[in-house]
C-alpha cells in the first residue's frame, strides 16, 4: 500500500528490441542474427535462425561441434532437432 492508501498497481511492459545471434565462437563473427521486439521468445527464433543457417551457410552448421545458448533457448524439442 501507497502512504495516501492506495494499492501498488504491478504493470508489466516490455520495451525495446532483442538481438537474436549466432556466432562462430573460434572467430567471434556473427554468422545468423535477427532483431525482434524484446517480448518475442528466445526459443520461438532459435530453429528458424538454424534453418536459415543450414540453408545459406549448411558447411558452417555441419562443422560445428557444440551449440550453446542461454537459459532462453532451454526446450526439448529444440534439443532434440539440433
């Protein structure tokens, strides 16, 4: 509660943009990326940025030995797909 009485009011926004990016880490260079409004899941994006990849750079992709990602891109299916 306020002091005058009044409840708190939680609201919840999201502003801005998120960067969506996968990089080579061996040459840190930005090999796929996209900009979303910052309410768009991590995990939404994460198979279409690999099928994208597979598709414009599939040497790249059959190169690579580990995947890493953050707490956001945590989902079975997507696991299981890469």
């Amino acid at each position: 509660m306020h002091e005058d009485g009044t409840t708190w009011t939680k609201v919840v926004k999201w502003f801005g943009y998120k960067l969506h990016l996968v990089v080579d880490s061996t040459y840190e260079l930005p090999v796929a990326w996209e900009v979303t409004k910052a309410s768009v899941s991590d995990v939404t994006r994460a198979m279409p940025m690999l099928d994208h990849l597979h598709h414009r750079h599939g040497v790249l992709l059959s190169r690579a030995v580990l995947l890493t990602a953050d707490r956001g891109y945590d989902d079975t299916k997507l696991i299981a797909a890469c």
